[in-house]
C-alpha cells in the first residue's frame, strides 16, 4: 500500500479537522486565487473517496 503524506497545507490532526470545520458564508469575490491554490484544492478532491471507487468526479475550472 502506498502511503502519500499531504501537502504542509492540508496537514491536520484529525480531531482539529472535525471538531474545527466551519462553513464558509463570507467569501470575498475580489480576492485573487492563485493556480497553486487551485491545484492544491483539486488535488486534495481528486484523492476523495467515491462510492465502490468508481471516481466519477470530474472538474472544470473556469478564470474570469
């Protein structure tokens, strides 16, 4: 089994991830992302689980 550890972005311990989550209401519009943002974010989604892993996700991203 491989074993990939997570980007220093994404590491957190468990009980901080669960315990911590907070949904984000308040989002700035004119806050630029950078493409390193945007690859970190799908490729933490790109390893979520899917059901019988039959992975049907599938992204798009669109830059005004």
């Amino acid at each position: 089994m491989i074993h990939l550890d997570p980007p220093a972005e994404l590491a957190m311990p468990l009980a901080d991830a669960m315990f911590t989550q907070r949904a984000i209401r308040r989002l700035d519009p004119d806050r630029p992302i950078t493409d390193a943002e945007i690859k970190l974010v799908l490729d933490a989604a790109s390893k979520a689980p899917s059901g019988a892993n039959t992975q049907p996700a599938r992204f798009l991203v669109i830059r005004d």
